[in-house]
C-alpha cells in the first residue's frame, strides 16, 4: 500500500467517499431537486401554509431545542452549577423554543391555544387513566 493511500484510509477518505456515494443513492431524486422543492413550496402556500414562516420554524426550533439541550448536557454529563443563573439561561432558550412556536403557529394559521387544545385532548385519549408504559409505547392506528 502506497504512503498516499495509507493516509487516506487512515482519515477515512476512502471511506467518506464510499459513504458519500451511498448516500445519494439511497437519496430520493425529488429530495436532491431544487425544482421539487420550489414546485412543494407552491403547493405548500396554495393550501394556505406560509412556507417561509414554516421552514423558518422548523429550523429554529431545531437550534433552539439544541441550545436547551446543551445547557442540560453540561448540567448532567459535564458538572455544570445548576442555580439561578443556569435557570434563568434554560427559561430563556425556551422563550427563544416558543419564539418559534408561535413562528410555527403563524405559518399553520393556527393559534397557541388552539395547539395546546389539541395536545391535551390526543393525549387524554391515549391516556385516559393516566400515563403508563403500554399505552406509550404501544399507540392506536392514527394516534400521532
């Protein structure tokens, strides 16, 4: 084996590319289609969705949700001080995690109370008696 070669394996370029190849095969043509994606987006707003409101959602909650979850790694995995200050950081990034809540509910032309409804009668029917672990991890056809 070449020197070259040896290195490549040993950063795991070879591999990468491999991987790599793999990935787009197994990835829809729709999913790497620029064209796909603006005809849904037009779809998306025919049916009265705000897409820009919506991806701007789903991608801030998921940084948002990141963040929170950063706070709390620290706390049980890294020794970070749990007091004042760590919870008025986690009570912020959750104010930032309903910024875009409410960023979501305005693309979904809905209201936060509206979504609060909704979750509360879902999971009064998953659990009517209270939680526990059958009806968790065993959920009815159509309970979302």
């Amino acid at each position: 084996m070449e020197e070259n070669e040896k290195i490549e394996r040993f950063y795991g370029t070879a591999r990468l590319e491999d991987y790599t190849r793999f990935v787009d095969e197994v990835t829809s043509k729709d999913t790497k289609s620029h064209s796909f994606f603006k005809e849904n987006l037009d779809i998306v707003k025919e049916k009265g969705v705000q897409p820009s409101r919506l991806l701007c959602a789903a991608v801030g909650l998921a940084g948002e949700v990141g963040e929170f979850n950063e706070i709390i790694k620290k706390i049980l995995y890294q020794g970070k001080e749990l007091n004042e200050d760590t919870i008025l950081h986690m009570k912020r990034e959750l104010g930032d995690v309903m910024w875009y809540v409410a960023q979501g509910c305005m693309a979904l032309n809905t209201t936060i109370d509206e979504i609060i409804d909704m979750n509360e009668e879902k999971l009064k029917e998953r659990f009517p008696d209270g939680f526990n672990k059958q009806s968790s991890e065993n959920r009815k056809e159509g309970d979302v």
